[in-house]
C-alpha cells in the first residue's frame, strides 16, 4: 500500500515493456490432421489502457457490473487507500459521500482524451478489501459517445492460480505482466487486515502511483482484482509492507513480492441502476456500523 506519492517517484525511470514472440522450435513436425484434436491453447484478450483512468495520486478504472446498462452512472473503481480524505481507519466504511473527484480518461495507447467527474464516493474501505467505488456524473453511453471508450466489466469468478494478467496503471501509463502466484487467507499492513488476496510472481514489481489500477485477467479481459500493495524492504506486518497470515496464524513475509484485492464479490452487491445494496443476497463487503440485514 503507498500513501500519496512523493515528488521523487516522479524522477522513477519507466522501461517500455518488451514484446516476445515465441519462435516454433527447430524440427517441430508438420501440422497434420492429428493437430485438429489437440485442446487449443487458452485464448489472450489484447490488454490496453482503454477503460483506465489516472487520478491525481492513484490509478483507477471506468468498471461496469455484468448486469450495468448504457444509461447507468459509470462507477469509477481505485483503491481506499486512495480516497481524497484520507485513508479509512480499520473497520471503517464509508458510503454515499458527496465527491467532486475527476479521473483523466485514456485511450488504448495510454493518450489522454478529457476527464469525468464524480458526484458522490458510493463505497470505501480497507477492511477485508481496498476499495472506493465512485459514481460519476456520466452514463456509459455518454462516456463512449464523447470518447469512444467503453467500461472494463468485473469478473464474478473468483480468480484462479496461475492465470495470466495484466496491472494497467493509469497514473504511470504503464502495464505490469505477470501470474497469480496464489493467494493469501489474511493479509496484514499495518493497522489493515484483507482477506484471501491475490499475490503476484515477481514480475510485477508495482510502485507508487499503481494503487488502484485494474488487474485484468489475460484469458477474458475482465477485471479480475484490484491492485493495491508490495512489500518493499522485507519487514513484517508494517505499513509498505505486508505480511500473510494463514489459517493457523503463521506469519510468512515475501520481500519485493506484490498483492492484489479480489473483486469477483463486488457485482453481487449492486443492483438495478448501478445502485449499491450492501443488503443483497451474496453480497459479502462489510457494510458500516449500524447496518444490518
């Protein structure tokens, strides 16, 4: 998890990322009739930055629900870390708080094409997950009018290991191409505790700034979790650096290792409208003191 960035990241050096081409190995036989009963390879949506947006310290995504329609809100999705007035204490909950917020829409080429506003912070936690969800004065319809960009949609499976997928920050302009690694039952930052997060291989050696961005599954081109936290210098359980907990309670700390906040739970608490239901069958986010079924 970072805090708002600081003005060194600013000088950080972003290398362009490669792309590589596996060549078809010397001597490999001829594609025959026996090749058309082989199981094809799983299909690779093509990962852009179209959907994504970048905020003034965090990344964030354009996100729609399975069931959203065009003249819905759009729902604008970053980190609670990254809430303009500051970051959610430990059990706490925010909903329905009124938002001016503006997120700068990008192109597939990370180009950027105008802003949209939001109205209100319709969710934001850090208890279990790390999330704020905004609506914004704009439909869908609206937003794909004016800049010909359409909504990332939330997957509702939980995500699998191994999977291949994409962290497309925003704010750097920059995409992280890894696997999941696995998952994490608990995982503890500081005064923060998340459940069943999702790690990450090495490769995605995310920074400040990433918080907030998409992780897209490579297979579907759905939104598979959120990024949110790495742990920087090895320490155990503190701010920047996060440790997991299993079920017996052993603590175990991967240095430089990064992790992510499943989102597959998300679309079952919104219903008709865009509109939030933390009452909603299935829906499992905490919901603020005071609020029960």
């Amino acid at each position: 998890m970072y805090r708002p960035l600081v003005g060194t990241l600013a000088t950080a050096v972003l290398g362009a990322a490669a792309l590589v081409t596996a060549a078809a190995p010397a001597g490999a036989a001829p594609v025959g009739a026996a090749a058309h009963h082989k199981p094809k390879p799983p299909r690779t949506q093509a990962v852009d930055f179209a959907g994504t947006v970048a905020l003034d310290d965090c990344s964030g995504s354009i996100v729609k629900m399975p069931t959203s329609q065009l003249n819905d809100p759009a729902l604008v999705m970053t980190n609670g870390h990254c809430l303009e007035s500051g970051m959610p204490t430990a059990g706490q909950v925010i909903v329905d708080q009124p938002s001016s917020r503006s997120f700068t829409v990008l192109d597939k080429s990370a180009g950027d094409l105008g802003s949209i506003q939001a109205t209100k912070v319709v969710y934001a936690t850090m208890t279990d997950t790390d999330v704020t969800l905004y609506e914004t004065g704009s439909t869908y319809a609206q937003i794909e009018q004016k800049y010909g960009i359409k909504p990332l949609e939330l997957s509702t499976d939980h995500p699998a290991k191994g999977a291949g997928i994409s962290v497309v920050s925003g704010y750097w302009k920059k995409t992280y191409t890894c696997s999941i690694d696995g998952f994490a039952p608990t995982l503890k930052e500081g005064d923060w505790t998340w459940k069943d997060s999702v790690r990450y291989t090495r490769e995605c050696n995310v920074i400040g700034g990433t918080s907030g961005s998409p992780v897209i599954d490579n297979s579907t081109g759905k939104v598979t979790a959120i990024n949110n936290t790495i742990n920087e210098n090895g320490e155990r359980c503190t701010v920047n650096n996060p440790c997991e907990v299993d079920e017996n309670g052993n603590v175990t700390v991967h240095n430089g290792i990064g992790y992510a906040e499943e989102t597959y739970g998300i679309p079952k608490c919104f219903g008709t409208g865009n509109k939030l239901d933390l009452n909603a069958a299935g829906c499992t986010l905490p919901k603020p003191s005071g609020l029960r079924h």
